[in-house]
C-alpha cells in the first residue's frame, strides 16, 4: 500500500478544510432555519441551504466537469473528501441522489438538450430528485422489474409500482427503470428491454405514498404508475439500453465507503464521550471494554480495507473485493455500533426523540433502530456474502 499524497491532494484538502473553517460554523446548529413545526421540512430546508453554499464554493458536485461547477476530482481526492466533511459533521446533501448518481448519468448519457433541462436544478438544489428502481417483485433482483412503458407516438405509457423510493414525495423529478421490452423476461434475457426514464412527479397518473419506517420517520414511498404518459424526450440513453443507465448509478452508489469508517470512528468517539457523563460506570464493564476493544479494532480494519481499496485503483488494479467486504464491514459495524449505544446508555439511551431527559437528543434510541437499513441499502447482506463467496472465494455451487 502507498500512503503518500501528493502535494496536488494536500492542496485539495487544505483549501476544503479552509473553506469549511469558514462556511460551516453558521450550518453547525441543528434548527436554526426554517419550519419550527416540521421537523422532516426543517432538515431539508438545512440541506438545501447548505448545498447551494457547497455549490457557490464548487463543493457540491467534484466529480462533475470543471464547466458544470466541478472539479474533475480524482479517486484520492474523493477520499480526501469523504475523511474531511465526516470529521467537520457537515450537514446532509439536499440532493445527494442528484449530485452523485443522477447527474453523473446525465452527464454520461444525457442529450445536450437534456444536461442543459436538468443539471443546473439538481446543482442548485432548486429540484428534488430521487431514484426508482425497486419493485415489489424486484429488490435484489432487480432485472426482474416489470412497471411497463408502452409507446404511444411521442409518449411512453406508464403503469405499474415502485416501492420504497426515497423521497419521492419531495421530489420533483425521478429516474425511473421501466420495462420496455415484456418479451425479455420469458426469453430468459431480463437484463434487456429495461429503459431508463426521467418522470416528471407532477405528472398526472403517478400517486405518490409515503411508508412510515421503523424509526416513525417517513423517508421512503410507495410510487404508483396509472396510465402516466411520459415524454420519449425524456428517456435517458437508448431504448431497451437502461440497464447500462443503471450498473452506472450504482456504481457510482458504491464509491465512498472511505468516510464511512471515519464516521463510525466518530460515532464510537461520541459514545464513549456521552458514556462518560450519563453512565460512567459502565465503562469500567469487563464485558464491555471488551465490545469496544473488538469494535476499535475492527474500525482500523476496515480503515486499512479501504486504504487497500484506493492504493489498488490507483496502481490501476481492480478495487476487488475490497469494496463488497467494506460495504458488509460497514454494515455490520454500524449495527454493532448502535447497538452498543443503547447497551452502554442503559435505560437513557433508549428514550426516544423530543422527550425531556432524551440523551443526544435521543440520537441513541433511533440510531439503534435506524441502523437495521444498512444491511438493506446499497445491495443486502446476503447478496454481498453470495457475491463475495462465488467470484473471490470461488467456493463450489451445490
Ligand atoms: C432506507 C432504504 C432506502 C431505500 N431507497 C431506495 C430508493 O431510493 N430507490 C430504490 O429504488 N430502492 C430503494 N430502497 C430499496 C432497496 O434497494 C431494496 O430494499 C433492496 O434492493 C432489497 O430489495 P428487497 O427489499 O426487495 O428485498 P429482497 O431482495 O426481496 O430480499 C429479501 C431478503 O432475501 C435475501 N435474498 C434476496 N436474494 C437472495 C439470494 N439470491 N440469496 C440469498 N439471500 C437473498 C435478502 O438478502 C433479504 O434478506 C431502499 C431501501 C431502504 C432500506
């Protein structure tokens, strides 16, 4: 592995961290804008304002082209960024699906005419996006997807269900993966006839239906399509051609576990901190010091996995399988982290949000809870264990 960073990255991270010195201090409290009422509207008000600052900085998008407001970053310096914002706690992205996975492919795919149409919105942060991918019957499986988009002279013809959509109520566009092609499941090719296509929320025939989580937040929805006429000027790519569209958000999806490892150092930092004046004694817990001995240790792990990971992608070697073992490190440990919390705090530590005497702001209780995505989200588990045994260990199929 090689450490050493350029002078060029030095570079990067000190006029980042210098403009964070800056920037930050006025987005730091929690609160302080917006809809005192709502506290869903209130966080998203706070991201939006802090894109738009992110933006007006070139912080936003730096994987995007230096003439669309990015700077063309490198895969070091994408570290280098994820390590410094996890470390400053800055705010949440309004439009992380735009910014990261969405824009990227209309910069990849996307007509003049389209890049120009949504780019400027999803940098801004003046429209919401979000992805829709999953269906009932399409999860892990998701060549398996079957909301179809017959055309109809200058329109496709939506109709069918997209489940647990991030943000689709907040959204103003989405990219959408639609079946054009029905015959493509029955001839054993489900991978084709799938088409990527830019919809419109506002549409008429699209009923969007927001699904309560484990938390009580109320995050992801339910998008039903019923006869929605979408424009073939806004399909991305070429027709049938969407599965291409979508292997590159994903991908883009699975860059970036580098500041995970350093957000849960923090975390783990954190906990002990709030132990120390709620619950001091159980520190001294032989059981315990023993769950935070192990989870150190397995934090500087996954710190050196992704260190292997970057060395890897910058000899020009495939990152593999350094990045299905971090997203299973991260998983698991965020879990293991959240768990600790709540054992930690005792009965402190699971008294929920808004409650008088709620440590942390009852961070600890929702965390506990919250955490349960991250062994969903960004391909499960099992999927990641599968993956990891048939093409690195290579182990016999039964
Ligand atoms: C917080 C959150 C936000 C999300 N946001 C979005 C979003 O914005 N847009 C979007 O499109 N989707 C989103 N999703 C959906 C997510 O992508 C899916 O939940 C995920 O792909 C899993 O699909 P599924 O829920 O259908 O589960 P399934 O695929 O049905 O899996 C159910 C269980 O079976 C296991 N399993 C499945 N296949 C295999 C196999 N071959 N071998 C062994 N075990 C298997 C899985 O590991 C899992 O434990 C979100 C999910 C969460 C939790």
């Amino acid at each position: 592995m090689d450490f050493a960073a350029t002078q060029e990255d030095e570079e990067f991270r000190l006029e980042l961290q210098t403009w964070l010195d800056t920037n930050l201090p006025e987005f730091a409290a929690e609160g302080e804008i917006g809809d005192e009422n709502n506290a869903d509207r209130r966080i998203m008000l706070r991201r939006q304002a802090w894109q738009r600052r992110l933006h007006e900085g070139r912080w936003a998008a730096i994987n995007w082209p230096k003439s669309w407001g990015g700077r063309e970053a490198t895969v070091s310096q994408n570290t280098i960024y994820a390590e410094v914002m996890a470390r400053a706690k800055t705010p949440g992205i309004y439009n992380a699906n735009g910014l990261w996975q969405i824009g990227p492919m209309i910069l990849r795919w996307g007509t003049e005419a389209q890049q120009q149409q949504w780019l400027p919105g999803i940098l801004n942060a003046e429209e919401h996006w979000c992805q829709g991918f999953t269906e009932p019957g399409a999860g892990s499986d998701l060549a398996n997807l079957r909301t179809q988009a017959v055309s109809d002279g200058d329109d496709y013809v939506v109709n069918g269900r997209k489940i647990w959509i991030s943000t689709a109520h907040l959204a103003k566009w989405g990219l959408f993966l639609v079946r054009t092609d029905p015959t493509a499941i029955d001839r054993g090719a489900k991978h084709e006839g799938i088409t990527a296509l830019i919809v419109d929320m506002e549409l008429p025939g699209i009923e969007v239906t927001v699904i309560r989580d484990i938390t009580g937040g109320e995050l992801f929805c339910e998008v039903a399509f019923d006869d929605a006429r979408v424009p073939k000027a806004y399909r991305l790519g070429e027709e049938n051609e969407g599965w291409k569209v979508a292997m590159g958000t994903l991908g883009h999806e699975r860059v970036g576990t580098a500041g995970l490892s350093v957000s849960m150092r923090i975390e783990l930092d954190n906990l002990i901190a709030t132990a120390r004046v709620h619950n001091p004694d159980a520190l001294n817990d032989p059981g315990i010091r023993d769950r935070i001995a192990r989870l150190w240790t397995q934090l500087e792990l996954t710190r050196l996995l992704n260190a292997r990971a970057l060395s890897k992608i910058l000899k020009g070697q495939p990152n593999w399988p350094e990045v299905p073992l971090a997203k299973l490190q991260w998983s698991s440990l965020s879990q293991t982290i959240a768990e600790l919390g709540v054992d930690i705090l005792g009965p402190l530590g699971v008294l929920s949000r808004g409650g008088p005497d709620a440590v942390d702001k009852g961070h600890w209780g929702h965390n506990y809870v919250w955490q349960r995505y991250t062994s969903i989200g960004a391909g499960t588990t099992e999927v990641q264990k599968n993956i990891i045994a048939d093409r690195a260990i290579k182990m016999p199929r039964r």
